[in-house]
C-alpha cells in the first residue's frame, strides 16, 4: 500500500493546483487529471517533481482508472462543466473499486435543507447531492468546504467580486455586492492555503477526520473590514456598496442561476454562508489548527492581488493623482531643496508602494 501517492483531479483549478505544489514539495507522488496540457499552471505542473498529468476528461471510465491506479490518497474538487453530480459519483466509485484509503471531497452546502425559503444555489447543491452518495457507499472520506476566496477579487468586470476603478484607479476602488455590509463571511487564500491544510487532513487521516464536514477558511470579515483590509494594503480608499449582482460580461452557461439564486440567498435572506452548524469562530479554530501559515486578506491585497492585476494588463496601481503630480514637477524645479509649507522636504511620492510578493 502506497500511503505517499494521491490522486488529483482538475488539476489546474485553484484547489487542487495548491495540493500539487505541496504535496510534490515535501516528496509525495501525484497522479493528477487535467483537461489541457495548455496554460501556464499545466505548464508549472508538468514540471514539478513527482507529478504526473493524465489529460482528458473525467468522463473517460479509462482515464478515472489511471488516475487512481495505486493511490490510496485523493482529492476531487469537481467543476460545474457537464454532469458534475454523475461525474461525481464515477470518481467516487472508481475511487472505492481502486482501494483508497482516505478520498477527501471539496462540498458544498444546500442551503435549501436547512430553510425552506432559502433557494439552493446550483453549484452548491449538486456537491452535497454527491457528497450524500460518497456516505451512501462508506467510502473512508472528509468533506471540506472551502469559504470565499480571496482570489476571487479582480477589477476586470466580473459580477460579484469586482473592485472597479474610480478615476481609473486614482480615486480607489468600490465593490458592489448583494452581502449585507455588516454580517461576517468565510475567506480563505485558495492558492496559498488549501493545499497545507489538505496536506495536514491526509496526514490526520480518516480515523481523526473519517465522515467530517470542515469549513476551511482562516478569516472571519464583514465585506466592510474585507474593504478596509484592501484600503490599508492599496494605500487607496476601498469602499463596498451593498447592492444587486451586476453582469457586465458574457458568463458561462447555468452561472446565471446560480448568480440570481445568490442575490436571494444572501441579498434577501441574509443566510450563513455556510448553512447552520458549520464554521463560526469554531471552524476558524479548526482550520487554523490544520494550517499555521494562512495570508489574510490584507496581505493577499497587497502581495499576490497586485500581481494578479498586472497579469491581466491592469496599471491602475501605477497611477499618481493629479496633485501628486504637480508637486513632484514642481520639486524637480526646486533645484535649492526648499522645504515645503508644512516644513519638510517634498518628495512627491506616488499614491502607493508597491510591495513585493512572497508565495509559500
């Protein structure tokens, strides 16, 4: 039995591509499933030491097979691409059939089963649906349920997590959102953190974890301490606006459902984020006890987001205000170094420092 070899599915996705870099980094085997050799993660995946890629879709019997040929560790986080509840069940019983020995399973709640008035949101509810299954067919499993990602945010015009420009950015930026402005919500650095924690959960096992449902995220924020964080890491005022989901953008087919049964379930109906009886400052204990190193919204704001942001060709981070401008031009002209009214040396410097990033 090889206790050292875990079985990934999507592996480019955010989840998984985390447990990659970790697991191959202190010397675990990886067999990961990824739709496409193309990208710069596949590319960064390929190259990583006991990691090997099988490239197709989880809709291949043979593939699924090959992917868990030895492993008696996995992890499957599934995408809303196809039928996720009948993939999910595929993995699930190739899983089994191939003897692994702890499957964890990224979830999701259906907040339908709590309240009845609270709609289920699509992509949520087909995960409990095959997580229920995994139970069904007592496949040695845990069930994480990763809070919002701070990965999400962006100020390209995606709706929900936008943080659009003022003034092209030299005037901040806002975020409009169907959350209530003061209600706390469950956030995690999907990249930096979920692979340690799952790491950890492997490492624990199913006799600690066996039939568990853990909320992994490491910071509780109300969306106006999520705007004040990006405020203090920008060095720019960040201000959120509690108010319906726009779309700006073409979406993917059936996100559209899922966006508007968002705006009732937390816009109308102010739920937890996830259900009753999970999370709260128990499951941030829990998470936290899992996985020490967590980066926090105010430091993913200031590192990785403003990486992100060039990457997309962003350069509002770069612009100086007006007035910033114009005192600069004019100490450049002051070859004596005069002081300046307040009585120190003007340097004009620009509206933010950059600060340089730090991955683990």
């Amino acid at each position: 039995m090889n206790n050292k070899t875990i079985a990934v599915v999507n592996a480019s996705g955010r989840q998984a591509a985390s447990l990659i870099r970790v697991a191959s980094a202190v010397g675990y085997n990886v067999r990961a499933q990824i739709q496409s050799h193309d990208g710069i993660i596949a590319l960064e995946l390929a190259n990583l030491p006991n990691v090997t890629l099988f490239e197709g879709s989880l809709t291949d019997g043979e593939l699924v097979k090959t992917i868990f040929k030895g492993a008696r560790l996995a992890f499957v986080n599934t995408v809303s691409f196809g039928d996720e509840a009948a993939i999910g069940k595929a993995l699930a019983n190739a899983a089994k059939k191939a003897n692994v020995q702890h499957y964890i399973y990224s979830s999701m709640p259906d907040h339908n089963v709590f309240e009845k008035d609270w709609p289920s949101l699509p992509h949520w509810s087909v995960k409990f649906l095959v997580e229920n299954y995994i139970r069904q067919i007592e496949l040695p499993a845990t069930f994480v349920y990763t809070g919002v990602y701070n990965n999400n945010f962006t100020s390209l015009p995606y709706p929900l997590f936008c943080l659009e420009e003022v003034d092209g950015g030299r005037e901040g930026l806002v975020w409009k959102a169907p959350f209530h402005p003061d209600i706390k919500l469950p956030w995690l650095d999907a990249e930096h953190d979920v692979g340690p924690a799952i790491l950890q959960i492997f490492k624990d096992g199913p006799r600690k974890w066996g039939g568990s449902r853990i909320a992994l995220a490491f910071e509780l924020l109300t969306p106006n301490e999520v705007a004040a964080a990006f405020s203090r890491a920008l060095k720019r005022p960040v201000s959120y606006i509690r108010g319906p989901i726009e779309i700006k953008v073409p979406i993917p087919s059936g996100y559209r459902e899922q966006l508007q049964a968002l705006q009732i379930l937390f816009g109308e109906h102010d739920a937890p984020y996830f259900g009753l009886g999970l999370g709260g400052k128990r499951g941030l204990a829990e998470a936290r006890s899992l996985w020490e190193g967590w980066r926090g919204i105010e430091e993913y704001a200031g590192e990785a987001f403003i990486i992100e942001e060039r990457a997309n060709g962003k350069t509002w981070m770069d612009e100086r205000d007006e007035k910033d401008a114009i005192e600069e031009e004019n100490d450049e002209g002051d070859v004596d170094g005069d002081l300046d009214e307040d009585g120190d040396e003007g340097e004009g410097e620009p509206a933010m420092e950059m600060m340089n990033a730090r991955f683990a």
